[in-house]
C-alpha cells in the first residue's frame, strides 16, 4: 500500500506557565511500536526549575519540622524526668 507523509506545523505552550517550548519538542518520524510519527515535548525548563525550588524548600522544611520534633521529644523526657524527681520523698 503507497504511503505519504504530510508535513505540518505548530506551536507548543507550557500549560503551567505559558512559556513557550519550541526548544523542547523533538519529533520523530517513526515509532517503533506502530509506524507513526511521534512528537515528544520535553517538560518546560521554566516549571522545572521552580519544581527543583519547591522540593528544596520542603525538603529543608521537613528537615526542620523533624529538628522541632526531635527538641519536642527532649523536652518532654526532661519533664517526665523533672516530674518523678519532684515525686520522691525527700
């Protein structure tokens, strides 16, 4: 059975940011699996970046909460400790 390929263009948009993504998308014109031309888009530089942020913010914020716990923890056992003290005859 003849074939041809028919050419066409467009233009890609981050959907998070609006920035555009010409420099990510990369076609190719066979797929392996079935024959057809494939288009891959790369995530937006711009969002991932600001995801990287995110996750080193949480991250050094879980570190602190779990810093905060550790205190808490302390802080407790010390006046469990102070509590059985002041509960002795003296």
């Amino acid at each position: 059975m003849p074939t041809f390929k028919i050419g066409f263009e467009f233009e890609a948009y981050c959907e998070v940011c609006g920035a555009g993504m010409c420099g990510e998308v990369h076609t190719i014109d066979s797929s392996a699996r079935r024959g057809v031309p494939i288009i891959r888009i790369s995530p937006c530089p711009v969002c991932e970046e600001a995801r990287a942020d995110e996750i080193a913010f949480l991250e050094k914020r879980s570190r602190e909460k779990s810093e905060r716990i550790t205190e808490l923890e302390n802080e407790i056992q010390t006046l469990k400790r102070d509590l059985y003290y002041a509960q002795l005859p003296i």
